[in-house]
C-alpha cells in the first residue's frame, strides 16, 4: 500500500480514515469526494490497474479498491 496516514480498518467507519484514504481534508465538500473517489477507483480498478503506475500488486490494488468504496459509501451517507 502507498504511503498513507489511515488506518485501513476505519475506512467506512471513521470520517478522518475515510477523508484521508480519497486524499481530502475533513472539510472536504460531497463534490471533492465524488471526484477523488471516481479518480481513485479508476487508478485502481481491478481491471484496468497497472501495477507499474501504483506501484501495488494485483491483491493489494483490489483490497484498495474496496477501502475507496467503502469510504466513498460512508461518506456519501453523511454528507
């Protein structure tokens, strides 16, 4: 996984975790969140990732995958 300041079991439960794995701030608005979120899951999208670019083994890219829906979900409840 990349460099990160979140801890992977709060993502979806957590505002700050779920903020900081889409690279927003606590302040950020619905709409930042819908456009990192959709830049994100492009990046690592299990069928269009490149691990060259991520620097992130095919596993490791769905398991971030699935830390951005699950951020994006949470965060999309509560904003």
């Amino acid at each position: 996984m990349p460099d990160r300041d979140w801890i992977p079991e709060n993502v979806g439960r957590v505002m700050y975790d779920s903020f900081k794995i889409l690279g927003l701030s606590l302040g950020a608005s619905e709409t930042e969140v819908k456009v990192a979120y959709r830049t994100l899951s492009r990046k690592y999208h299990p069928d269009k990732h490149n691990s060259e670019e991520t620097g992130l083994s095919d596993a490791e890219a769905v398991q971030m995958f699935q830390h951005l829906n699950n951020a994006h979900a949470y965060l999309r409840d509560r904003l």
